[in-house]
C-alpha cells in the first residue's frame, strides 16, 4: 500500500495500529445498538398504543433525527462538564501502562493480562463515544422492530397461540420476534456501515485515536496512500459484516414457522395455522414455508361467507364504507322500513317520506363502494359469488356516463377491478335478479368484494338506485387427478411442503414434504391412470392401475430422502380387499412390471380415509430417490386356490416364537419360501415331501408375510406374526 506522506511509516503499520481502535468502538456501539434498540422495540411492539409505545417511539425517533456528531456534543457536555463521570478522549488514562499488545483491543488484552484496573478505565472511555455512535442505530432498530412485530402480533397463527393458553412470554419469544426479526437482521448490516461513517466524527470529538480519525487526518493531508488505505478497509469490513447478517439470516433468523397443532373443531382433530390464516388438519406439529397454501380436496362446497341479510340498521361487522368520490347526498343504508327490509340499499342521507326509499338524489355526485371484509380462497377453485338486486339508475345504457350499480373486487382492499355486469335500467320499470356467477380471477386468491353506486349529475330526476341482499360466496375444492398423462412441476427446497396439482385441471397430484435436500425442479406425470388391479407377481403385489412417476433434477436428488402423499378416488381404492393393507410402491426403472423385490420399495401406510365423505383417501410413504410410484397390496391367494389344493394353514396370527403349521392333503411339500411385504424372501426350508409341515417364526418380526409351497405362486398364502 506504500508509504504515508502524512505519518512517514507504511500504510499498513498504520492499519494496525489504528484500526483495532475503531474496531472496539463499533463492537461497543454495536452491541449497545443490539441490547437497547431490539428490546425497546419489542416492548413498543407488544405494547402498541399504550403509553409505553409512545414513550419507546419518542426516544426512537429523537435517535434517529439526530446526528451522531451532534449526540457526541451533547453527551460530552452533560456527563463531562455537567455530570463529570465519564471520560471524554483517548483510549485510556495516561496515566496508567497499556496492557501488552495482542489483539490491539484494550477490553481484550488487559483481561488477558489480568489488568482490571486498565479494563474498567478502557470501558468507561467507551460509553460516550459507544452511545453517541449507537444512539441513530438504535433508533432505527427499535423502530424496524416495533413495525414488524405489530405486524406479526395480528397474524392468525398468534390468535391462536393464545386460544391455546401460550404465555405471553412464549408467544413474544417464539412465535412473535423470531419471523418479526428477519428484516431488522438484514438492516443490521446497513446500520453497521452507517456507524462507520458516523465514527469519522464522533471519532474526532472524542479524540479517539482509531481509523476513521486517521481517514479524516489523512483527507485533509491529502495523503493519497492513506485514504485508499481507509477506503478499502472500510469497505472489507462492510462486505464481512453483511455476510455475517446474511448467514444468520438463513440459519438463526429462519422464515421457517413451527406452530403446535391447537384443537379447535368438533369431532376434537387438531389443527394447525399457517402464516396466512390457512387451516391445516393435522395431528401433528407442522412446519410453515415459503407461504405454502394448501389446498382444500374433496367433495364438499367450501363456505367462504355465509349468507349475509342487512337485518340491522348498522353496517355490519367488518364491511366498510369506502368513498371514491364524495357521495353528498346519497349513501348506504341498511334494513330499512317496507320494501328496503333486511337490505341495504342507496338512499338520501336524509329519506323522502316517514320510510327508507331506495331513492337516489340524481344531481349529487356520488361514488361509493360497500366493502367485505377479506375472503379466503387460498387453495380453492370455482369462487362462487350470489346476491338478490334491485337496480333503478339512469335509463341511458348507451351514455359510458350513465347511473348504475355494479360488483367489483380487490385483492388489497384498496384498488378494485369492474365485474362483469352492471345493475341499472334496461327498460321502464325497476329491473330485479340474482346474480350468480363463478369468477375465476378469484380462485386461489384473499380477496374483497364491493358493492359499487356510481352516479353522475346528468339524470333530470331523481329515481330508485340500487338495493343487495342475500350475499354468499361459495367455492370448490380441488380434485383428485384420474386422467393420464396429466403433468405438473414445481420447485422443491429443502424441507418444502409442496401440492402438485394438475396444469390443465387444478387437481391435486400428490405432495412432498421434509425433503432433506433441495430437489430442484420436481416433474410429476400420471403414466397411468384407471381402477384395476394389475399383479406384479415378482414382487408379490397386486398395484393400482394409477401409476405416478416423479423426477426431480437437484444436485443431489437421488440421495434426498423425502415423504411422499398419495392421493386416490374412492373408485381407484373400490377393487382393493382391504384399506389397511395398502401401501406404497416404489420401483427403479420405467417399465412398473418388470421390477422384482431387489429394486422394489414398499412402505408407508394409509394416512387419511375420506372416501366415504369427500371421495378420496391418502397415502404416505418416506422414499430416497425418484421413480415410478403406485398403490399396492400384498398377493394373496384365492379361495380357488385354497380349496383345489386342500392346504390348511394355522394359526394366523401366529405368536412371535411360535410355530406355523401347514397340512396339504393333495399334494407333497417338498419346500416352503416366506416373503415380506416388500417381496423379500426370509426363510426358506426344504421339507421331505411331508404333507404335514411345521415352520419357525422365531426370527420374523410383527406382520404380514406370505408362504409359497414347492415354489408355485398359485400355492402362495397370506399370514400374520403378531
């Protein structure tokens, strides 16, 4: 770096002696900004609204508009010249020896050596100038986190913490700072970089013999070595500091949200809320990612708002009024006398007549919409929206300027988009309906809807506006998808919980969830679809003649371990013998019937039955690797079978230990071969063509297994070891 023409020596003896001064001086403004501006943020957060909230806000603010030198100034004249308790330049005193050099920071060295005399004096020589850097960060901290955290404590998943009798400390802790946290980290890093720059001041004011002092000596010499020199450890030290913030990011500061199930409905089933408000049904803690929606399956019409009637003079809980232009005259009123009853309607401000009339004042300029509140239709299809109209307005259809009312919706509750249709005169007379109509822009979405009178001043009279009952929003959910070839993929991360639903239909696939590696993309594709039984006899299977195949195209894969759910329609489960049995097959290799048990993977079990209520039952398995996947059951024999050959086997269940006993009266058994589940053989043992048999199970665990005689796979006979 050369040589300073302002201190004669090299640049970088120059670094070394300076540096480790300021960098003293930011840890102590750093940890001073952590331990003050996080907690009063979180107090001000927790306490929104309340006097404590105002006072934290007050000192916040004052931080943050106030520059670092100037806090310097003042922190120099009321605890050095009023309250003289602290002192106000150098390192430490002169009049003590410096510890031995080791790192170059004082706090550090002189406990090293033992010296708290030196540390407690070196200390003290750090709060002035540690605040008066800190002070704006702390500020600005505190602020981040109070926003933040207001904003988590109006999620859902905390309503329900409490519902569920968390203490305040857990929810604040747990469940509140950690999610609110995540942008106060990523902003930690810029406050660093700011502190840095505040320090060439404070720095000269304090006399405090570190780096940004030397930068400031340096710029005014015009010492072109040094200020390089300045620039670019400045610089390093900002880039370090933000790759610190971004590795506590993604593996302190996790956006990974762990809620415990919190029962709520009434058959007693837990359930789990997502950061959305989405309700989970799950017996089981659950991890919230990556704003996951899932998606409602089955047979049954999903309520999204019941019916609403207007049956009170008030407008009712959580709509709203909004005023795109000042309606003067004519607004919204609710459950009016006669005709009006339990509606709400456009009326005067102050109604013609001893009733409520749906009568608008034409000459008064008006637009206003009657919100809903926020609707959830994340994970549904089909939004469904009805009400019963009565429509009056300008009879001037072909004016773009006419009276009229119309339904509208938003996705923020502030920017709305026109529906279809428009209420108003087609003819003479009032016209009247219902409207019903699935709007597809809706579907998978958090919406509001809006009930919109619009009128302009170029109707000659005044005459009947417009009046809504009865309003119901409705919507489907999602298939279970039966047709072949049908394809989707998405993006899998680890420990993602990801729907694969169908690109044509919407309907739902399969799921995969607490992959231990990221997957990359995930392609899913039923090669088969149907409801029979197809044999494998290889592998000792009857399988669904739905077959999923899966690839995914991560660095690593094929070496992921993943849970797998399966989704079946009632008719693709209707030719199985017996739901409990099922499990999940995974094979190696694209022709299904060709595996054998060495390259087939059978496990999992029935998670859910839903085939009686909502057409559909799930299944779940945990897999390494990706194939080809289907629905299986064990290869029994028939009763055919059984009686053609007259063998007899008992007893079934057999005792873990026990003996099972086989009797053949037609033919000799000269071997017996039992197979697992999976279609691996565990024993086998020759007989000396014996009709009467007897077979250890000392060594087999608690299951199904199956016994082939003489190696004849018509001779094949399901028993349980329990």
């Amino acid at each position: 770096m050369g040589i300073s023409t302002y201190t004669k020596r090299p640049v970088i003896v120059d670094i070394i002696s300076y540096f480790p001064a300021t960098f003293e001086l930011i840890l102590m403004a750093g940890t001073l900004m952590l331990l003050i501006g996080i907690p009063l943020g979180i107090l001000s957060g927790k306490y929104k609204d309340t006097w404590i909230d105002h006072i934290a806000r007050v000192i916040s603010l004052l931080g943050v508009v106030t520059p670092s030198f100037l806090w310097a100034i003042i922190l120099m004249l009321f605890f050095a010249y009023l309250i003289p308790i602290f002192p106000v330049h150098e390192r430490m005193d002169e009049t003590l020896d410096p510890p031995k050099i080791v790192t170059g920071l004082l706090l550090i060295d002189s406990l090293l050596e033992g010296n708290f005399r030196v540390f407690r004096d070196a200390f003290s020589h750090l709060i002035l100038p540690g605040f008066a850097i800190a002070l704006p960060a702390i500020g600005n901290c505190a602020r981040l986190t109070r926003t933040n955290l207001s904003d988590v404590y109006e999620k859902q998943y905390i309503e329900f913490a409490r519902s569920y009798s968390f203490s305040e400390f857990k929810i604040a802790t747990k469940y509140a700072f950690k999610p609110a946290s995540i942008p106060t980290v990523t902003i930690i890093g810029l406050d660093f970089a700011f502190m840095l720059g505040n320090a060439f001041l404070v720095e000269t004011v304090f006399v405090w013999p570190g780096m940004a002092k030397y930068g400031v000596e340096v710029i005014l010499a015009k010492d072109l070595n040094g200020i390089v020199a300045t620039a670019l450890i400045f610089t390093i030290f900002f880039l370090i500091i933000n790759m610190f913030v971004d590795f506590m990011r993604k593996y302190v500061f996790s956006e990974d949200i762990v809620l415990i199930a919190i029962r709520g409905d009434a058959a007693g089933e837990k359930r789990s809320v997502d950061d959305d408000g989405n309700v989970l049904f799950l017996d089981e803690v659950i991890n919230v990612l990556d704003d996951d929606v899932v998606p409602a399956i089955g047979a049954s019409v999903v309520e999204i708002m019941p019916i609403q009637e207007f049956a009170s003079s008030a407008i009712p809980n959580d709509w709203e009024e909004i005023i795109v232009v000042d309606p003067s005259m004519n607004k919204w009123y609710y459950n009016g006398a006669g005709t009006e009853s339990g509606r709400a309607y456009i009326s005067y401000t102050s109604p013609v007549g001893s009733t409520n009339s749906a009568i608008y004042e034409s000459n008064s300029p008006s637009h206003v919409i009657l919100k809903t509140p926020e609707l959830n239709a994340l994970g549904l299809n089909d939004v469904r929206v009805t009400f019963d109209w009565e429509a009056g307005g300008e009879l001037d259809p072909g004016n773009p300027a006419f009276d009229y009312g119309q339904l509208v919706y938003s996705f923020d509750g502030v920017n709305f988009e026109e529906g279809s249709e428009r209420f108003a005169l087609e003819e003479d007379g009032i016209m009247s309906g219902t409207f019903d109509e699935i709007i597809p822009e809706l579907a998978n979405t958090r919406f509001f809807l809006g009930f919109r009178w619009f009128n302009d001043t170029n109707a000659t009279t005044s005459a009947f506006s417009f009046a809504i009952d009865n309003v119901h929003v409705e919507a489907l959910p999602a298939a279970i998808e039966t047709e072949l070839n049908a394809t989707t993929s998405n993006t899998v991360n680890t420990n993602n919980d990801v729907y694969f639903a169908s690109n044509d239909s919407g309907s739902i696939i399969a799921r995969i969830e607490g992959a231990t590696q990221d997957l990359g993309c995930v392609e899913m594709t039923l090669t088969g679809s149907g409801t029979d039984l197809i044999t494998n006899t290889n592998a000792g299977v009857d399988r669904s003649s739905k077959v999923i195949e899966i690839t995914a195209d991560g660095f690593d894969a094929s070496n992921a371990t993943y849970d797998l759910t399966l989704f079946m329609t009632t008719d693709e489960l209707a030719n199985f013998n017996s739901m409990a049995d099922l499990q999940i097959m995974k094979v190696e290799g694209s022709d299904i019937d060709a595996t054998t048990s060495s390259n087939t993977v059978i496990t999992g079990s029935m998670l859910e039955d839903l085939t009686a209520a909502e057409g559909y039952a799930t299944f779940k398995g945990t897999f390494t690797g990706f194939s080809s996947f289907a629905i299986v059951q064990p290869v029994t024999a028939s009763v055919k079978d059984v009686l053609i050959s007259s063998v007899s086997l008992y007893p079934s269940p057999v005792a873990q230990g026990g003996l099972v006993n086989i009797t053949a009266k037609d033919i000799v058994i000269n071997s017996a071969s039992v197979f697992d589940v999976r279609g691996a053989k565990v024993i086998e043992k020759k007989f000396a063509g014996n009709q009467q048999v007897q077979l250890s199970v000392a060594t087999l665990q608690s299951g199904f297994y199956f016994v082939r005689l003489n190696n004849d796979a018509n001779k094949t006979f399901k028993f349980i070891v329990k």
